[in-house]
C-alpha cells in the first residue's frame, strides 16, 4: 500500500514538542537532537543537597472518591483505557482519520466554514467511486460533532449588568441605561480540568514547604515554597476536619489587551486562573496550566462623563462585583474540602484559596481601590514612596480609616477610595493588598527600564548636547545596538531603539546591549545606575532565590537607588517618587511570601492573549465578536481535551495513514516512543525533564569540507591545525603529565592521519528556568562556526569553556571563540573537538561602571592568535560578549558580523547568572560535570600582549576611537 511522505511506512509525533517526524528515526534522531538526557539528572544535583520541611497538618493525603483517606503508598484508581480498535474507542467521532480532519483544521489550520466545506468537498469527492460516505455534510456538522465531546467542558455563560443608581433628570447618560455583559465559565470546573492534567504530575507541589539548602539557607521559589501558603496552611489546620487535605492556592490575573486599533480599537480584558500548586516553571510554559476564566465588561463613554464621580463608583464596583462572581463558585471550598481528583490520578480532599493576583499598576490602583499614583501595597505618601517607614495596608486598616474620615480626607491623605469595596473583602484568608504579586514585565523591564531609564538617558543627551549634537549621539547608540555580535536567541534591532510598538521581549532583548551601548556617552555615575539596575532585575529573576540572594537585592537596590540622583544632579528630573520604581521594595517581602516572581509575572497573562483572545477574534466576523469567540474556545479546549486522553492511550503515534494501516492489519497502538533538526535554528526551550548540561554536534557533517587535515587547515585558513590536533590528543591521552602539551616538543606528540568531519554547529542543551525554557526548565542553544551564514557572511560565536569543573560559576571559565567543530575516531577512541580562539580576562575585576568583566582576544609574542583545540564536553554554553566602544562612533556602513574581528575590548556579558537560573539550581559549581572526565585544556598565551581599541577603517576618527577605547578599558 503506498502512503503519503515518498513511501514512509509510517510517521510520528514528538511527544514533547508535537513535531512531526516521518520515521522511527527520524523521531529517535530528533529526540536525541532535541531532548535527551545525556547525563542523568540525579547525579550530583544541588538538589538532592536540600532539606525540606513539608507542613505536618495540611499534608495532601489521597484518598478515594469519597473522600476516606487510603492506606499509605497506596496506588491511584485506574483511569479508563481504550485499546483503539474497540467500538466508539473515538466517540464522537467514528475514526483517528475523522478526529484528524476535525483537529487539523479547527486547531492547527484554523480553517473557516467555507474552507472546511471545500476540503469536505474534496474528501467527498474522491470517496464517491468507492460508494462511501463522508462524516459530515458541511462545517456545521462538524461544529455539532465537536460540540457534543464530554471532555475539557468548562460553558460560558453570559451575566447581564445595569446600573441602578440614581439618575439626573431628564436624558440620563448613555452608559446608565445600557446593558453590560460579564462573560465567565465555572471557574470549579476550569480548576477542575487543570488538577486531572496528568502532565502535570511532576511539576505540582501538593503539600507547603519550606526548603533549605546545604548550608541551611532558606530556599524560596515556587509558590508553595513562600511563608504565605504555609500561614495559610496553619490557618486551615485550626479545623480539626481539614485535617490531611491539600491546599490548592488560585492564582488569578487580568490584564487588557487591543485586538486591533485600527477598526474601532476593540479591546477585551480576559481574567485568566492558575492552580498555584504548579511549579512557577509549568505555569510559564505552555499548555493548560494557565487558562481565561472570565472576560470583564469594558464600559465606554465620553471623555467628559469618565470625569464624572458617578461614573467612576459606577465602573469600579462593577469590576469588583464581577470579579467576585467570577471566583464565587469555589467560596464554599475554601472552608469546606472537596474530593478532586490530582495530577498523579490520586483523588484528595482539597481547601481552595484566592492567591496571588497578577495585574500591572494601572489594575492594582482598580485592584486595591487606591487613588493613582499611590502604591496599593503600602501607605507610603505619592510624593516620596521610598521614605522609609511606610506600613503594609490591610483590609481591616482601611476599614477603620473609613469610619473615622470623610471621603475627601480619605483621598487626599491616605490616597484610598471609600466608594468601592476590594473583591476580596468577604473572602475567607484573602487580603487584596498582600496578594498583588510583583510584576516583572510592567514595573520593572518595561517601566523602570524602557519607560524610565532609557528616556531619561536619551532626555539628557538632549539637555546636555542640545537637539543636534544629541541627535547625532542617539543615531550611534542604535547603531552600536545594532552592531552587537550574533549570540543565540538574541533579537536583532537592525535600526537600534527606532521601532514604535514595543513588547516585553524587544524591552528584555534591550536590557542584553543597552549598557555597552551608552557606555562613552554617558557620565560614571549614570551607567553606575543601570548596572545596579541591571543587577536588580537579574537577581529578582532568578528561578531559586535564597536568603543571601536577598541580602544582594537589599545592596544592590541601596545602590541603585543611590546612583539615580544623577538623573536629578544633571536636571532630568526634579524628583523621583514613582509607583513602579517604589515597588522594587516590596520584591523582597512578596519573594518570602509567594516565592520567585518569574513565576508570578504579567508576562505568563500576556502570552496567553494570542491564544485566548487574539487568534479567537480573527476567526470571528468581527461583529459582536465575543460570543463567537467564547465558542472557538470551548471547542478548542474540548478537541485539547480529548487529544490528549488519545495521546496517552497510544491511538496518535505515528501518522493517520500509517494508523489506519496498522489498523487493518489488526494491531494495537502503543504509546510513542520516547523526539528532523534545523540548521537554522537559534534555540529555545526545550521540553523535556531537568537534566545536567550537555552539548554534541550537529547531526549532519559538511561535505564541502575536506576529510585530510592539511586541506581542511588550508580551507578553513587555520596552518597550525594539525599541530593543534596532535598536541591536544598529546593532553587526552597524559592526562596527569605534568607537562602541558603546549611547552611538549611536536615531535612528541602523536602523529595523526585520521580522516575529519567538520560541522558548521553544535547544540547545547541546559538547566535554566529564568529563560523561555520548558517546563522541566531546560534550555537549548546551537552555537555556530559557519564561514558563510546565510551566504552572506561568517560566524564564529564564542563561548565559555570549563577548565575547572572543581571551581565555582565563572570562576572555572575561560572565553573562547570557535573557528571548526570538527571529530575523529583516533585509535578507536571517537573525539567531539572545537578550534577555539582564546579570548583572556583583562585588568583585576569587573569595570568598575558597569560591573561587566573585560576580556580580550588572546595573541602570542609573534603575532599570531592563541588558539587551541579543545574536547567538545567542555564548552559549556554560549558566551555573549559587546565590543567596549569608547566615545568613539561608528561608521555608517559597519555590519554587526564584523564586531568580534574589529574590537580589541569586550564587555562578558554578566547576564549568566540569569540565564542559568542562578542560585541553588545552576549546575556550574557541579563536581560531576563536564561528563568527559580525562578532558584537559591547556591555555596558551596568557603572558603576552593584548592590544586595545579598534580596527581604524570602522570609526570616524581612529585617532578619537582608539583613545576612547583605551580610555574605557583602563578604567575597567
């Protein structure tokens, strides 16, 4: 029988990623590639150095479907199987080609009506001379078909709203008399379908903890890891009937967003929920852990009416009223347990509680009925937040403040509202002001950062310079923006800053290059700021956060806010007393309490809008859109739904022609085995388990390379290749000579006449939940040695190289930019290598500004560059290096390819700490690593002389440009 895909006798599905191999092997090749562990993940883990103490009470005890506890280590209730060929086995539909054809273009093609009954038009017509019959007439039908899965269902229904209150005489106001719709779904059963979610299992905490590590220090990063679930957890244990249930935290957020602003700016503010038990890692990633609750009416008027006082009490008490109808259904099980079935199949009698709430500052004002431009955490006076002395705000507090004051006096001295009540206020544990969770997107990358930092840079560069000159000096920091060298994963900016609509990710990709770029044209002390800056955010970031972590926020935030003064001393502001920068003192108070903020942070709510809201809305006719798009998800969910109880029954392996043909040869599905590469790939998140970092080459070798070493150090314009190779099989096989290789006479060395592939990449794959990492918090790069990228031009990324594992973080790594990966099989023995150019540290710690160490291409005496071939096992990850620019400017025509080869300075971009997740989870300090054990590196060149500054043809004035760089090394 011929199948699609050249004759494949079958296809498969990545289990992890979804991706679509055509063989076995390629599925094998791309697992390997893409997902493997190549070192076992319980080996030498930080984690297993931890101690944990779990709450003694609330301790999530299983137990059967009617709530009786079960014997210890007793196994979960089996979930119903299905063997894939038994009758209605894919009920509704009739078949795996049917629910194919369904989930192919409702999901993946979004096709619409007129598409779906063309391809059923299609179908129809080339079954017509079998004599058979397609299983839907039109899109309608299928509509029904996918209406009537019982599984994922969560309805919406539509709440009507009117105003109440008294009206003026005669025409009362338009937004009086309309209706307003609150479109929700049961929030229950929403929570519900995430706590049955099987691949959650190991990525839930069902009991509060508090964690440890190995010197005794407080741990803090998941939610449940905080003091807030453990109090909470306390709270509940004073019912003797609570006891042995498990705590389910629900972390809620709202956030608006704008379908399009060029037809009628329609604008939708969806309420998304999460089960606070997940890990901070799964609620970031993607899948159900987060899902939209609600979307919340959006009353419009006219600018003068939003003015009025009865418009504004109005809008806000409907919010609250909204939200806590929304949150209503779970009410009676934060006092009362209920029995749920969780992620591991065990059923446990389960205490629900409002959690943390993510918002940006404009919803916390709406949030915690505060007047704008307070904080809604604390009291602290709008004219200076960051007075010290400020007490945290409390229901109970304002409560009395309100019968003791008048409205007038409650707004200007205390910046509260008395005519709204928080949602929360007749919630059981709830107090809106300490569940508003730090927003890292909002207060810090796009507030502080880009709405702040940035413009005050570029306001003083027009104060101080005047229009022209500034001008001239903001054209060459975009321009050294856009020259900064090609790193993995890092977003270019072609035209610097100059693009209008900013996101999240253009502001985070900014924060990597912005302070090499000013650094020349701005005073010490305003680049001492946004490094304390840049300090802050990377530790607050970090996935696993522990208490001297915290004591580096405190310093660092001193900092910061002692550096800052420079934008006042040089007249960019008359003060500095903003909401977002005030609630950089609150991160280390709320990480106590609810853990890392990456987990908490209005960046998860925004990445689900394209899937909630955005894609939604582009399948409806755009007249009253929401219903149609409160359908598309229902049924999206129900196809998920669905797909998934397949998937795990074994019924989606392999392609739908390879299943039907297993079919009729009368063979059961098997679950798939456990995941085609691309070149062009940067990397990105890799889903799969936490394991130790790994690296290998890319699958395919280059052809167009030679095999003989001579040629290919001919080909590649690297002579000293062979002497390398023989001198670093001398270090692999004396791997306790006392002799480095390097000072042995070449004759001594062995001979080598192997034959050699060549690769133009390789990919490392590591731990580091701070990234768009997935949900076991890995992390993949491909690093490059491409003489021709893009047949435009070469490549040659650098990179950080272990030299001594036993030494903690960077202090074992050496900088090294990568000319060839190549491998050989020497005397049986297979060796993975890399021709490094050593790059070395330059002066005796980081710049003193910008807090950034300085490295430099290595040179021997004679001139010619240091290079050295090294085991492929200790290259650890990608090196982001920015070229040290001094005051100098670049020339217009200078391309970014060319940055590693013109400069002779760099910034190490000290960005590592965040991309590794910092703290107790990195596997840097790790003894067991790098895998290849008999690995040795030799650095050569160390002693010898570095020049400074940069090639002459790429600046304006060479004379100028040199002299600027020497001047910002030697301060470094």
């Amino acid at each position: 029988m011929d199948l699609p895909f050249g004759g494949a006798p079958q296809s498969y599905t990545c289990r992890l990623c979804s991706m679509k191999c055509r063989s076995s092997g390629g599925l094998s090749r791309h697992y390997n590639s893409r997902h493997r562990q190549f070192t076992p993940a319980s080996e030498g883990e930080d984690e297993h150095q931890h101690s944990t103490d779990s709450h003694p009470i609330i301790n999530a005890q299983p137990c059967d479907a009617e709530g009786n506890y079960l014997p210890p280590y007793s196994p979960p209730p089996p979930l119903a199987s299905l063997n894939g060929q038994a009758p209605n086995c894919w009920a509704p539909f009739e078949s795996r080609t049917d629910f194919a054809f369904a989930h192919f273009h409702f999901v993946e093609a979004q096709s619409s009506a007129g598409e779906i009954n063309t391809a059923l038009d299609l179908w129809a017509a080339q079954v017509l001379k079998y004599g058979e019959d397609i299983p839907w007439k039109n899109a309608t039908q299928l509509y029904e078909t996918i209406d009537s899965i019982q599984h994922g269902d969560a309805p919406w229904k539509v709440h009507k709203i009117r105003y109440q209150g008294p009206r003026p005489a005669g025409t009362p106001p338009k937004w009086m008399t309309e209706t307003y719709e609150l479109c929700s779904r049961d929030i229950r059963t929403v929570l519900h379908n995430q706590l049955a979610t099987a691949d959650f299992k190991d990525q839930f905490n069902y009991i509060p903890y508090r964690q440890f590590n190995a010197k005794g220090k407080r741990v803090w990063s998941n939610l449940m890891s905080g003091e807030w679930a453990w109090k909470q957890a306390d709270m509940i244990a004073e019912d003797e009937n609570n006891r042995g249930t498990m705590f389910v935290p629900v972390v809620g957020g709202s956030d608006k967003t704008t379908v399009s602003v060029g037809t009628g700016h329609q604008e939708y503010h969806p309420v998304y929920s999460s089960p606070g038990n997940l890990t901070g890692i799964a609620r970031r990633a993607h899948g159900n852990g987060v899902l939209p609750a609600a979307f919340l009416p959006i009353p419009k008027t006219t600018k003068r009416q939003r003015k009025t006082v009865a418009y504004q009490k109005f809008v806000r008490q409907m919010y609250h009223a909204c939200l806590a109808r929304i949150f209503e259904p779970l009410k009676a099980g934060m006092t009362t347990p209920e029995v749920v079935r969780c992620p591991d199949g065990h059923f446990r009698r389960v205490i629900y509680g409002l959690g943390p709430y993510i918002a940006d500052y404009p919803e916390q004002v709406w949030l915690s009925c505060i007047v704008q431009g307070w904080c809604p955490k604390c009291d602290a006076p709008p004219n200076n937040l960051d007075a010290p002395g400020a007490r945290m705000c409390s229901h109970g507090k304002t409560d009395f403040l309100i019968t003791c004051f008048d409205p007038g006096t409650l707004w200007d001295d205390f910046g509260i509202r008395s005519d709204v009540m928080p949602f929360t206020h007749d919630f059981p544990r709830a107090e809106i002001y300490e569940l508003l969770s730090p927003d890292l997107l909002h207060q810090i990358i796009k507030g502080t950062f880009k709405d702040h930092l940035v413009e005050w840079v570029m306001q003083y560069l027009h104060e101080t310079h005047g229009e022209a000159r500034a001008l001239e000096i903001i054209a060459d920091i975009d321009h050294r923006i856009s020259a900064a060298p090609s790193f993995p994963g890092l977003r270019r900016f072609p035209d610097g800053r100059d693009f209008t609509q900013w996101t999240g990710d253009d502001s985070k990709a900014l924060m990597k290059v912005y302070l090499a770029a000013i650094a020349g044209h701005v005073p010490s002390e305003m680049l001492k700021c946004i490094s304390a800056f840049m300090d802050f955010c990377y530790l607050v970031r970090r996935n696993a956060l522990t208490s001297d972590t915290l004591d580096e926020i405190d310093t660092v935030l001193a900092r910061f806010h002692h550096h800052r003064d420079i934008f006042i001393a040089t007249g960019v502001r008359v003060s500095i007393s903003l909401p977002r920068q005030h609630s950089m003192l609150h991160y280390r108070p709320s990480i106590i309490l609810f853990g890392s903020p990456n987990g908490l942070c209005s960046s998860i709510t925004e990445s689900k809008h394209i899937k909630s809201v955005k894609e939604p809305w582009r399948r409806s006719s755009r007249y009253k859109a929401l219903i149609q798009m409160l359908r598309t998800l229902t049924r999206l969910d129900r196809l998920a739904a669905l797909r998934t109880i397949f998937h795990s029954q074994g019924m989606m392996a392999g392609s739908t022609a390879s299943y039907a043909l297993r079919t009729l040869r009368g063979e059961l599905p098997e679950p798939p085995p456990p995941s085609e590469e691309d070149e062009d790939d940067d990397g990105g998140d890799s889903p799969g388990p936490k394991s130790l970092s790994s690296i290998e080459l890319a699958r395919t070798a280059q052809r167009s390379f030679p095999k003989d070493v001579t040629r290919l150090a001919a080909h590649i314009g690297q002579p000293r290749l062979h002497e390398l190779i023989r001198r670093f099989l001398y270090d692999q096989i004396n791997p306790d000579s006392a002799i480095p290789s390097s000072h042995v006479p070449i004759d001594s060395c062995p001979r080598f006449n192997s034959p050699i592939n060549s690769f133009l990449s390789a990919v490392t794959r590591f731990y580091a939940p701070s990234d768009l990492c997935g949900a076991g918090g890995m992390y993949r790069e491909r690093i490059r040695a491409n003489p021709n990228w893009h047949r435009q031009y070469p490549r040659y990324d650098t990179v950080f190289v272990v030299t001594d594992a036993d030494l903690p973080g960077m202090q074992g790594m050496v900088v090294g930019r990568v000319h060839l990966f190549f491998s050989f099989t020497y005397e049986d023995s297979y060796y993975p290598c890399a021709l490094v150019h050593w790059y070395g540290p330059a002066g005796n710690g980081p710049d003193d500004d910008t807090k950034m160490c300085v490295v430099t291409p290595e040179f021997e005496r004679n001139g010619r560059k240091s290079l050295a071939v090294i085991h492929l096992d200790c290259i650890a990850r990608a090196a982001h290096l920015l070229p040290i620019y001094g005051s100098a400017f670049l020339a217009e025509d200078f391309h970014f390819s060319y940055s590693l080869d013109a400069f002779r300075a760099f910034f190490r971009l000290y960005l590592l700490g965040w991309w590794m997740g910092g703290g107790t989870t990195g596997v840097w300090g790790n003894p067991a690593w790098p895998p290849a054990a008999p690995t040795v590196v030799i650095l050569e060149g160390w002693d010898t002389w570095t020049g400074w500054g940069v090639d002459s043809r790429w600046v304006h004035n060479s004379a100028v440009a040199v002299e600027g760089a020497a001047a910002a090394a030697n301060g470094s």
